[in-house]
C-alpha cells in the first residue's frame, strides 16, 4: 500500500511528526533531488512538498514523472507564506493543541 510523505524543512517536519506523518527534512538547495529521489522510490502514493522549496512540484519533476501515476504531488503553502512576518506560528499552535486537548501545553 502506497504511503504518504511531507517533504519539508525541519521545523515544519517537527507538526507532521506529532501527527504521526512520514518527513523527510530538506533545504532548498537539496529539495529538488530529494524529490526526484522520492518519486523514483516507489515507496509513496502521495508527497506533500513545501511550497518554500518548490514552487510547483509538479512541473519540476516532469522528467521523474514520466510513465507514473504515482506519487501525487502536492504543495503546501510555507508556514512564512501562512504566518506571515508579524503573525506568531507559536502562538497559533499552543492555541490549536488547547482547543483539542483543553489545556495548555508549554513549548520553548
């Protein structure tokens, strides 16, 4: 059964590792070649890749591609691009972890 992967950078990896997800850490000088790695694994059915490496998966990855309906590629927004420079990534997560588990957790 085809797995699913978030290729991403190491701070983000930190969020899909707690939710039990499957990451590989990257940079943006290496997020190319381990895509293409990826891919021509075999080994998943869907990669999520970090929009802040790679713009458009899909279109950079044409050549790894051919010939497979898998994986589906599909980007996810960074979390700058999402947070922004003034918003608090932090403060946004303690919030989400409250509501689920109704108390707060303290992260440093």
């Amino acid at each position: 059964m085809p797995r699913m992967l978030v290729l991403t950078d190491s701070e983000t990896a930190i969020g899909f590792r707690l939710a039990g997800v499957e990451v590989r850490e990257t940079t943006s000088e290496e997020a190319q070649t381990d895509l293409e790695e990826i891919i021509l694994s075999d080994k998943y059915g869907l990669v999520v890749v970090d929009e802040a490496f790679i713009d458009d998966p899909n279109r950079s990855s044409e050549r790894a591609m051919r010939g497979r309906n898998l994986p589906v590629l599909l980007p996810m927004p960074s979390l700058a691009a999402t947070f922004g420079e003034e918003a608090d990534a932090t403060e946004y997560m303690k919030k989400l972890v409250r509501d689920a588990i109704g108390f707060d957790v303290r992260m440093e």
